[in-house]
C-alpha cells in the first residue's frame, strides 16, 4: 500500500528530484557555492566528509544554513550512523534546524529508522550500505517516517566484497532491491555516488543504467556532475513527444501503433512520463528542451 506523505515543507516532491548533492557542513564556502548551482535537493554533511575535530561546528554551520534556506530547494541533514558518538548529538541538531528530511546512514532494521524520525521529527530518507541493509530493506521501506531510500553504493560495494575493478552489474541484484523495496512502499529510490570527478562519460553511463533500472534520481559529491545527473533524470524531449504522439493515437482497448501493440497499461506509461516532464518544468523554469 502506499504511503501518505507529507511535502509541505518543500514545494518539489521527492520523485521528481533528479539530482541530490552532498556538501560537507563543515565549509561554509561549498554552503554558499550550493546556492547557486542548478541541483535540486542539498544535503548538508555532518557524516563522512566531516573530520571528527570538526564536528561541533559543522552541526552549527547546518542549523545556520537551513534556517538560511536555499532558494525554495528542499535540503536534508544527513546525520552520524548510530552507534557513533555523534549520532545523538546530530539529531539534536536536525530536531533544532528543522530540514524537511534527515538522511540516516547505514540503515539495516527499520528500528533505526523509527528512532530518528521519533527525535527529529523530520521525514526520513533511509540509506541502505550493506548486505543486512538490503536484506531487511523491505522493511525499512514500509517504516513509518521513510520517505525514501537511497544506495549507499560504495559501503555496498566493500561489503559484498566485490572488487573496486567490477563492473556496477557485480551488485545489480542489490541496486535492484533498493529500488523494489522504495516502489512496493510508495517511497522515492535514489542511486549511489560516482566517485570520479574527471570521467563525465562514466558518469553519463552510470546514471543512465541508474535510470534504466527505476532511480528516481542520483546522489552526486561534486558541482560538476550536476549537469549530466540532471539531463540523464530528465525526459527527454523526443521522449515526451513520442508519448504525447502515443496518447493522441490511442482509441481504446489493444490496437497497433507504431508497429507494435499498445493497451491502457502504456498510456498510463506515457502520461507519468508528460506529467512528470511538465511537472519538472514548472519547478526548474523555463521551456522542455531536448537532452542528449
């Protein structure tokens, strides 16, 4: 079934961001630069990219700069992993700065889940970064308080002990199920990071495997990769032309269109496809424009 969910505090629903970018909370000059860059959902570090020394100031910084804003864009703390001796005193943090969303990381038991949307009272996008992660991920997703699911592919990777050298279809069963998982709850799915920084036709590849196997969008680390992320979650104008084309076509029942069988079920496809085009142009601005 799926789940009510809660978008007051942001204008953007989940399932239409392309683009979710990671911005260590402890420099405040890559705070400013998110500002004007053209991602859809900033999400403030206190985890991994914080060093522990700095960690008291960058929990300061977060509050600072959701109270700030970004320009009408949703934003998420993402919080220490329980168990670390900062995870309670993130929380805190989040509960006093009020971002619409906390993203939890290495998630294996919806209990964690639970817990953090209990203390924070924020809407929670759930990491999942492990073999018990993905295994229990069903569950995580039907946890009251999850909004969505994202893949914390590099965590996934070491765990499954599947060598940096493999090809991203070494873990596909566990992408996959992340995605399986945030669908049969109703819930957002969002893929892992790309780690390169100097490879846009990696990057290019990897989103579009990521769209092809149902991300709703991509976690990025570095301004430079928004561009690619964006158009790859985008459709693409000859796409939304070709289902508008289909939709115009369609009489009813099963019947032949362009040399193959339609029924109500690619309709359906089709009109998801304009409403979420038309719905990202509205929010972003603008006219639809072909991607390549």
């Amino acid at each position: 079934m799926k789940k009510p969910r809660d978008n007051s505090d942001t204008e953007l629903p989940l399932r239409l961001v392309r683009t979710m970018l990671f911005v260590p909370a402890s420099r405040p000059r890559a705070i400013e630069k998110a500002r004007t860059v053209d991602c859809d959902f900033i999400i403030l570090d206190l985890e991994d990219s914080v060093l522990p020394e700095d960690r008291d100031r960058a929990r300061q910084t977060a509050v600072e700069a959701v109270r700030a804003g970004f320009g009408g864009r949703p934003c998420a703390i993402r919080i220490n992993a329980e168990g670390r001796g900062d995870h309670g005193l993130d929380m805190v943090a989040v509960r006093a700065a009020s971002p619409p969303y906390v993203i939890l990381p290495k998630v294996i038991e919806p209990r964690q889940a639970h817990d953090a949307h209990l203390v924070t009272q924020r809407q929670v996008i759930a990491m999942i970064e492990s073999p018990a992660g993905i295994v229990n991920c069903q569950r995580i997703a039907r946890e009251p308080g999850v909004v969505a699911l994202m893949a914390g592919t590099n965590d996934l990777r070491r765990g499954l002990a599947i060598p940096p050298d493999a090809p991203r279809s070494a873990f596909s069963l566990a992408l996959q199920s992340i995605v399986l998982a945030a669908r049969a709850s109703g819930v957002a799915a969002f893929d892992g990071v790309y780690n390169n920084l100097e490879d846009p036709e990696g990057l290019a590849h990897e989103c579009e495997e990521g769209r092809q196997m149902g991300f709703d969008g991509k976690s990025i680390i570095h301004p430079s990769h928004i561009e690619i992320a964006n158009a790859a979650f985008s459709p693409s104008g000859p796409a939304v032309e070709q289902a508008r084309s289909l939709v115009e076509a369609f009489t009813g029942g099963a019947q032949r269109y362009d040399g193959r069988m339609i029924e109500t079920m690619h309709v359906e496809e089709a009109k998801a496809l304009i409403d979420r085009a038309e719905r990202q142009r509205r929010q972003h601005g603008g006219e639809e424009k072909p991607l390549v």
